[in-house]
C-alpha cells in the first residue's frame, strides 16, 4: 500500500511538472508577442504622426 501512495504522489508530481512548463512557455511565448507588438504599434502611431498632413489637424 505504501508504494500505490509513493507512486501516485510520483505520478502527480511528474505531472505538475509537465503542466507548468507548458505554461512557462505558453507566458514566455504571449509576453514576447505582446513586446513585439507593442514596437510595432508605436512605430505604426510615431509614423503616422510624423506623416499626418497639417491641414488635417483640429485648429484651436
């Protein structure tokens, strides 16, 4: 009985193991899409300001 308790406790723990390097990587993977995105979101927005016709702009 001793060694079913040991075993099950191995088999979860290998378990839990795997489960949270898959989601380790899954994070890693999101927050570096999300860092590359954000780049290319400013340098579309700094583009399009540096671009913007003046004529466009609202006159105070």
């Amino acid at each position: 009985m001793f060694w079913k308790i040991v075993g099950g406790l191995l088999v979860v723990w290998v378990a839990f193991m795997v489960v949270g390097a898959v989601v380790g990587l899954l994070a890693k993977a999101v927050f570096w899409i999300a860092v590359v995105g954000g780049g290319v979101f400013l340098g579309a927005a700094a583009y399009g300001a540096i671009k913007s016709d003046k004529r466009k702009q609202l006159k105070s």
